[in-house]
C-alpha cells in the first residue's frame, strides 16, 4: 500500500510540474526601437505627423494613399533636399500628387 500511495504522489508531482511549464510559454519581450518611439510619441502628442522626423513606416501606417514605396520616397526626397519647409513642398516628392496631398493635409506638419 505505502509503495502505490508513493507512486500517485510522484506521478501527481511530475504532472503539474510539467503542465506548470507548459502553462508558461517563454515569451522574449520586444526591443523597442527609441527612434521609432520617439516618433510615434510626437506624432501622438500633437495629433499630427512632422514630415521631417518620420520615418518610413510611420508615413506608412499613418497616410492615407502612401504604401511604401511612396514612404520611402518621402524620406529620401529628405534626405537628398534636407527638410521639408512647409507640407505642400510634399508635392515635389515622385508619386505624390495633389489629391495625395490635400487627403492627408490635416495629418501633417513641418517642425
């Protein structure tokens, strides 16, 4: 009797240490990224996106009618002319047009 009392508490023990670990899935938490947060954090602040501080997948996300491709070219017309001085210098930009422009007009600022 004492060895199959022994046995159930062994295998009782060995159960719920194995649903323990099961129940727990390791999970690595995110590296953020500063830049992007500090971003994000402006854009949420004011209500508005500055032209000249966003990155790619900010304008992304954010614009209505800019994919990526459009993104990027907003941040290399940036880079190559340096910043933007006011949003309707958006218009120089290829792929740009003033539809684009007047759709996302209230979303934007130039700091």
């Amino acid at each position: 009797m004492r060895n199959g009392y022994f046995s159930s508490l062994i295998f009782a023990l060995l159960t719920s240490a194995s649903i323990t670990a099961v129940a727990a899935p390791a999970v690595k938490p995110e590296a953020s990224n500063p830049a992007a947060v500090a971003t994000m954090s402006t854009a949420a602040q004011s209500g508005k996106i500055n032209l000249n501080a966003a990155d790619a997948s900010t304008l992304q996300k954010e614009l209505s009618g800019v994919g990526e491709a459009k993104a990027q070219a907003i941040v290399a017309y940036r880079d190559i002319n340096g910043p933007f001085a006011s949003v309707d210098e958006l218009l120089e930009v290829k792929g740009i047009g003033k539809a684009i422009l007047d759709r996302n007009r209230d979303k934007l600022e130039v700091n």
